[in-house]
C-alpha cells in the first residue's frame, strides 16, 4: 500500500499537519522523519513499499538522486531547471527573454545603483527566492556571500521587472489541474483558496504541450491582462497557501496507484 513520508524538521508545520491529516482522511499510511541540515544522507526508512515523499528542497534532492523509493520524489534537476522549461514555454513564460548569468556576473556589470531587476536561480533548488532588486543592492548583496549557503557562482535569470496584479498557484496531476491558491496580490502576500477557470485552462494548456514530471506544481501571474507562467517546480517541497491538500494526497495517490 502506497505511503506518504513527510520530513518533520525544516518545512512548514501548518503544512505538516495538513499533509498528516488528508492522509488519515484518505486512510493512507504515513511516517514522519527529521534529517540534519544540509546532510546528504538519505532518510532511513525501508524502501520496500511505494512511498511519496514531502519535505525541504534538499532532503527531496537527495531523496531523488538515491534512487532508493519508488516514486519518491516527482523530480529531475536538469528538466526543471529554467533552460529546460523556459524553451518548452516560450513567449507563455513571464520572463521569458530573461537573461542567464550568475550572482557574480550580474555584479560585476555596469549599471546605476537604483536600476532595479528581476532575478532568481535558474534551478529549482530554493537556494533564495526570486525577488526584485536595485542594482546597489545586488552588489552590497554578492559581496557579503561567504559560499557557505549561497555562492557568487550561482547561476541566476536575470530580467526586467514586469508589473504582475494576481499570482496563483496549482497543482496538477498527471497533467490535470488537482488544486490550488491564490497567494499574491501586487506583490503583496493575499492568500485565499480558489483559482478561476481560465487560469486552469492556461495551466492545463501548458501541461499538454510539455511537462518535467508527472506532478508538478505550476505558480501562474496575471499581467497586463495576459497570463504568464512565472516558473514550474517540484511539487514534493511546495507550500500550498489555501490549496486543498486533501484533494492534492488523494489524486496523486490514485496516480501512484495506477501507474
């Protein structure tokens, strides 16, 4: 019987128990498990039975690279690294002529201090969150990095800030919309549950010409009256603001399931 482990430590605890609790609604097993920051050892659990896990975006990578469960994790650094996916979206990417460099590179350009900028990694890997900056700031930033977490080296999209009104996120299953939130307005954290139908469309339009994994987790912004696809990402470490996770544990596990 399939079961779900969820990481214990270093992920939300509202999402935790969400994620505990539509696995005794649905009457599926599950196991909490806790690792050591920034280790690379897998959890110990046995693997002798399907298995979904959820936890922080490390732990999920290296869950991913042991090859241990069965399905594990939803993932593949390559096919959700930004070249990979930017290229199957094109023009329906919200920075879609973004620039690739590193944290290093856009430093070291030429530019005046309060030019601002769009920048995030070009890995799913949350190594920090994409945000608009100054230009000053960048730099005050890159030369304060001690490579411990973060390194100059790290490779970033870079691109022109775009005005977005509405950001939603969803989640879909084996190319079909599961559930979701809005989480954004202007740039301002407003989370309330519900996605309208012609953002589901755009998200299920997207999943039909290509997707990374099987499950995935789509963040959708509303721009200039258009929709855009801000990034995709793997759903096995992704905050669900008002999603129905209830919803989300039964259709993934009925995908597991059937496949």
């Amino acid at each position: 019987m399939l079961r779900w482990a969820i990481q214990s430590n270093l992920v939300n605890s509202a999402d935790l128990e969400k994620l505990l609790a539509a696995c005794r609604e649905h009457g599926l097993p599950s196991v909490t498990f806790e690792t050591v920051p920034f280790s690379n050892q897998p959890p110990d659990l046995d693997a002798d039975q399907p298995t979904v896990f959820y936890g922080s975006t490390g732990c999920m990578s290296t869950i991913w690279q042991s090859r241990k469960w069965t399905p594990g994790v939803f993932f593949d650094p390559q096919r959700f690294s930004f070249p990979e996916w930017g290229r199957a979206y094109g023009s329906a990417c919200l920075n879609a002529e973004a620039q690739e460099t590193t944290l290093r590179g856009l430093a070291d350009q030429l530019h005046a201090p309060d030019q601002l900028f769009f920048l995030r990694p070009i890995h799913d890997d949350k190594s920090f969150a994409g945000e608009v900056m100054s230009f000053g700031e960048i730099q005050k930033w890159v030369a304060e990095l001690d490579d411990t977490v973060l390194s100059p080296q790290t490779p970033i999209l870079v691109a022109e800030p775009v005005g977005i009104s509405h950001e939603w996120r969803l989640f879909l299953v084996d190319g079909r919309f599961s559930t979701g939130s809005h989480y954004r307005t202007r740039q301002r954290l407003d989370v309330y549950a519900g996605v309208p139908e012609e953002v589901i469309r755009f998200a299920q339009g997207l999943a039909r010409q290509w997707l990374p994994a099987p499950v995935v987790v789509m963040d959708v912004a509303s721009s200039a009256d258009q929709l855009y696809l801000v990034e995709i990402n793997c759903f096995n470490s992704a905050g669900f603001y008002a999603s129905d996770v209830a919803r989300l544990v039964g259709d993934v596990s009925r995908f597991v399931d059937g496949n």
